[in-house]
C-alpha cells in the first residue's frame, strides 16, 4: 500500500522548506542484489553495510559507494520474517532487526547480534538472539486504535537498545513509543520509556522508518519517506526530551535506511520500486546543528 500512495504525497505536502540550506546528494545506485535496502550501517573503517526487507536471504551485504558488493555475510541461525534495521554498539557489535510487524500481531520478535563483520575470517557467523515483546501489547492485533507495536527503527546507546514504534493507529494519533531493551542476548519484556509526538499525519508522511544516533551522542535522526527529525541532545537531558527540528527532503521515495557518516553528515537508501529509488544518498546537517 505505501508505495501506492507516494502521488497523494506529492498533492498534500508542501514544497520543501528547508531544500536550499540542505545540502543533498545522490552518491550511486545501489547494487542489484539489495534492491529492498531497509537499514544502512557504516562502520569504524568506513564500510557500507545494508540487506533486504521482509523475505530475504538471511545476510547482510558490504558495498561501496560505486553501488558494487564487496562481500556477503550470511547468518546461519536467522531467518529474515522482516528485517528493518540495521545498526553497532560502541564496540563495533552489528545489531540486525528482525522486527518488522506490518499487522501488529507478531510474537516472535527478534534481534540478531554479530561481531563487526569486519573482524570475521568467515562469511558465515552465528548470532546472539535477543528476543523480546512489548509490556503494553495484550491482543495481537489490537483493535486499530492501538496498533501502534510495528518496529523499524533503532539505535545502540550506552549498553541499551532503543526502538521508535511506526504508528498505524486509525485514527492516527501522531505519537511513536519508545522501547529500549538491553544490548545482549536474552529473552526480555521491552521497557516503555516514553513516547513523542511528531505530528498529524498524513500517517504515511509521518512513518518512522529508521533511526540513529551520532558518534559524538549530540544528535539523533528519526526518518519517514520524505523527511527526517533532528532532536539535538543536551547534557542532562534525556534523549526524548531534546528539542528536534522537522526536516523535509526534496525527494520523496521508500526511504528505509539513515546512518551517521560524521556527527554532521549522514547516509540515506531507499528501496526500488518501479525503476524508482534504489539509491544511496547523502546529506549534511551541519547547518541545523549549528543553529
């Protein structure tokens, strides 16, 4: 359905405000292998990683900025139902996240760790498992009003993973939970930190479709198809309580992965559809952090 209605976007939202201070680019096409990217991840060498969405192979794919594949890393113990995100812990550790719950009735929620794949001799590797569920999920799906327990977007923060919800509540309510869970394997009730209202909708405007937070921990990103939200993090201030500016894109498209290049610049994929996106952007946010 999402990818059915990006010409009612194109009706409904305005120009974007913000396209000449933001710096945009396309960097290539992604290769044809991950023609679905749903998460990115740059690690401490500068290594692009990324894998394909609900129904792909368990493995996830190191390519460059050229959009050709430089290696595949498959993992034996996984079984892809969704994967949505993609992202490392301060030591490197990937995080690989199975939890994707489109219907809001999924109970067999996963997250997949690895050691950097940079460090592996070979191109197979086991995983922890982090199993989980959501303390405030009792019906599985809930009446519309509640479906709000769809998963693609996180991020590693201290020894914590934190989880922003996709909000497909009719009526859309505009409000995204946040979930955090412990970075290590085990079987866990999620706990309910918080939640953020990030607006009115349309709700597919405003979908979160992948998170992360900056290497110097000054700045975090929540993404939607055509814009991303910049929450500024203060000294003593929790995370989802930092001020955060909205952000439109000048390209709208199934936008499904963001990470941190530099703690001012960032990359985004987005899945092809049509001929349509497929690619590998970048942005810089230099100027909305200095303000």
């Amino acid at each position: 359905m999402l990818k059915k209605i990006f010409l009612i976007l194109i009706i409904f939202l305005p120009v974007c405000i913000f396209a000449q201070e933001l710096y945009f680019r396309e960097v290539c096409r992604l290769p044809a292998k991950i023609d679905e990217s749903s998460g990115i991840e740059i690690n401490s060498r500068g290594e692009l990683w990324s894998f394909n969405d609900s129904g792909g192979e368990p493995e996830i794919y190191r390519f460059d900025t050229l959009g050709n594949i430089l290696r595949t890393v498959v993992i034996r113990n996984a079984v892809n139902i969704d994967w949505e995100e993609i992202r490392q812990d301060d030591k490197g550790n990937f995080y690989i996240c199975d939890f994707g719950n489109n219907d809001n009735e999924r109970k067999n929620l996963r997250i997949y760790k690895i050691p950097n794949p940079t460090n592996l001799f070979n191109d197979t590797v086991d995983a922890e498992v982090i199993k989980f569920s959501y303390p405030d999920q009792k019906e599985f799906p809930p009446s519309k009003e509640k479906r709000n327990f769809d998963m693609e977007s996180a991020f590693c923060y201290k020894d914590s993973i934190y989880l922003f919800s996709k909000n497909r509540t009719e009526p859309y309510s505009g409000f995204l939970r946040v979930y955090t869970l412990p970075a290590k394997a085990g079987d866990y009730t999620a706990r309910l930190i918080d939640s953020i209202y990030i607006g009115t909708g349309p709700f597919f405007a405003d979908w979160i479709t992948s998170a992360d937070i900056s290497p110097d921990y000054k700045s975090f990103v929540l993404l939607s198809n055509n814009k991303f939200w910049l929450f500024k993090i203060k000294e003593g201030v929790p995370l989802t309580k930092s001020e955060y500016v909205e952000i439109f894109l000048p390209e709208i498209s199934q936008k499904e992965g963001i990470c941190y290049v530099t703690p001012d610049e960032l990359y985004i994929t987005d899945e092809l559809y049509k001929q349509e996106g497929g690619k590998l952007y970048v942005i810089s946010i230099k100027d909305f952090l200095a303000k």
